[in-house]
C-alpha cells in the first residue's frame, strides 16, 4: 500500500503541476513570441521551442525532486491508510498521460520509420562535401529533406537535383545541413511525446522560426540568400508543400504564406540576420544558476516538509 500509494501521489502532482504549466503556455506564449521577435530568429526558435517544454520539464523536476524524496523520507511506512479516491483518480490520469506520450511517439516513429525506408529503397549516395550523407531517390517529393534522429541523411529527389543550379543547391543542401545541427527532428519527436490540447499554434509557429532559423544558417552572403531563394520558388513547384512524413525537415514544407515571408526574408538578406546580437556574459548564468542552487539546498528540507503537508492534504 505504501508503493502505491507513493506512485499515486507521485503522479497526482505531475499531472497536476503539468497540466497547470501547460495552460499557462498556451495562453501567454504569443506574448513570449512578441517579445523575443525583436531578436535573432534562431534564438526565437530556440526560445519557443523552450517554452513548449517548460511544464513537461517542471513537471518532471518537481515530482523528482521533492514529491518523490518528502515521501519516501516523510511518509510513515507503518500506517496503512487508505488511498483516497481523488489521489487515485488523478495518479491514473498521470500514469496514462505518460503512457498515450510515449505511444504516440512510438506510432510516429513506426510510420516515418515505413516512409523513409520506402523512400531509401534504391537510393544512391551521392558525391558531397557535406558533412551528412546525401542520398538520391527516385521519389519526385519530398525535394529534399533531412530523415532520420539518430543516423540522419539529407534525401535529394532526381528532380531536384535536375532543375538546382550548382550554387542552389548547395545552399539547399545547408539549409536541410542546418536542421541536423539544431537537432530538429529530434525536437518533433519530443513535441508528439508532449502533445496537449491548444498547442497547435505554438507548434506552427516554432517550426515556422525554426525553418528561418536553417535559412540564416545556410547563407553567409546576400547571393547566398537570392540562391535560396530561387532554390526554394523551384522546389515549391514539384510537389506539396505540406510535409510529409513526421522527423523529416523538409526544404519546402511550409504553407504558402510562410513560404511566401520565408523568400522575401531572403531577398531582403542582410548580415545583421545572421550575426546573433551579443548578450551578456555566460558567467552571469552561471552565477544565476549556482545562487539558485544555494538558495534550495539551504532551504531544501523545510521545503520537503512543506511539499508533504500539501501532498498529505491530497491523500486525505
């Protein structure tokens, strides 16, 4: 009854602590977009992408980090009190929140897994100084993408390839480069494992920066950009724009509009883009974080007692 009713608790307060996170996510995240627009486009994508993982990240740490530890040390083995019905209840709902996170990235990946291995059937390397495989398949669509987390490639269509100029694809090329860096792939999987109600905008919107976020990774000058760009117009005009398959980054996936302010971005190209604007030193995090430290290791018992007083409330 103690291990159960510990995982109970346990759970009861992720799921309460997530769920609570996550609505405030989705009702002040385009506050958090206005304010970081003003700065480079990778630290806004940087900056989404964080504030699309902050309940499941302060879930985790709170449940770890003093519901597990006030229970286990607080919690009296000897009383055999019964388990409530309220603690019950939210610790399945917990439980079977994680669950439906983990099959859903496990589905996802089982139908990339199918599409990618369809697409690399016959697929023949192809010669390049990038520092990712590129593979050619005979697919007309996708153009060109980056498959795959843990081994990734970057997929080049014949078509592609017929209808780019040297210079074009070759920026292309770092554009899709530029995705396997920024471990994008790796961040769709973890968006399907969070998946919640009311996200789908802060979603949209994180991969639209993230795609800008590879289109100044892959240029260095404004020829750069028009070559981009062009690459982009002729891309866009072989198949969908729609992507495909999940953990694949495609060059051209976006809607019209995105893909739209996503050329004229590059036709407007200037240097300050690219350059990140210069911030504070990283000692000043340091000093942040390690103060933070301090201050919860010198206060951290009385807060476990305070987190099992609450905790005691829910059981009862």
């Amino acid at each position: 009854m103690f291990a159960a009713r510990g995982l109970a608790v346990s759970f009861s307060v992720f799921l309460m602590v997530y769920c609570a996170l996550s609505l405030a996510v989705t009702l002040s995240w385009r506050r958090v977009w206005l304010y970081a627009s003003k700065h480079p486009v990778r630290r806004v994508a940087d900056l989404l992408f964080a504030w699309r993982m902050f309940p499941l990240v302060t879930a985790a740490v709170i449940t770890a980090a003093f519901t597990v530890p006030s229970f286990l040390l607080l919690e009296p083995r000897a009383i055999d009190e019964p388990l409530g019905g309220v603690p019950l209840v939210l610790g399945v709902c917990g439980a079977a929140l994680g669950l439906f996170g983990l099959l859903n990235s496990a589905f996802a990946i089982r139908r990339a897994s199918r599409t990618i291995s369809t697409w690399t059937r016959e697929a023949q390397t192809v010669q390049s100084s990038s520092p990712v495989p590129v593979l050619r398949i005979a697919w007309r669509f996708p153009a060109m993408t980056a498959a795959g987390i843990i081994r990734p490639r970057v997929l080049l269509s014949s078509a592609a390839e017929f209808v780019l100029n040297t210079n074009e694809l070759q920026t292309a090329l770092n554009h899709e480069v530029a995705h396997v860096c920024r471990r994008d792939n790796l961040k769709k999987l973890l968006l399907r494992f969070v998946a919640f109600p009311g996200m789908s905008g802060l979603e949209t919107a994180w991969l639209e920066t993230t795609e800008m976020a590879a289109d100044d990774a892959a240029v260095s000058s404004a020829g750069d950009a028009l070559d981009l760009a062009a690459a982009l117009i002729k891309l866009s005009r072989l198949g969908p724009v729609e992507a495909p398959v999940d953990f694949t980054a495609a060059l051209v996936h976006s809607p019209a509009s995105a893909m739209n302010a996503r050329v004229e971005r590059l036709i407007t190209w200037c240097e300050e883009r690219r350059v990140p604007a210069q911030t504070r030193s990283a000692w000043y995090g340091v000093g942040a974080a390690m103060a933070t430290v301090a201050v919860f290791a010198l206060t951290y018992s009385q807060l476990l007692v305070r987190v099992h007083t609450a905790t005691e409330w829910l059981v009862r």
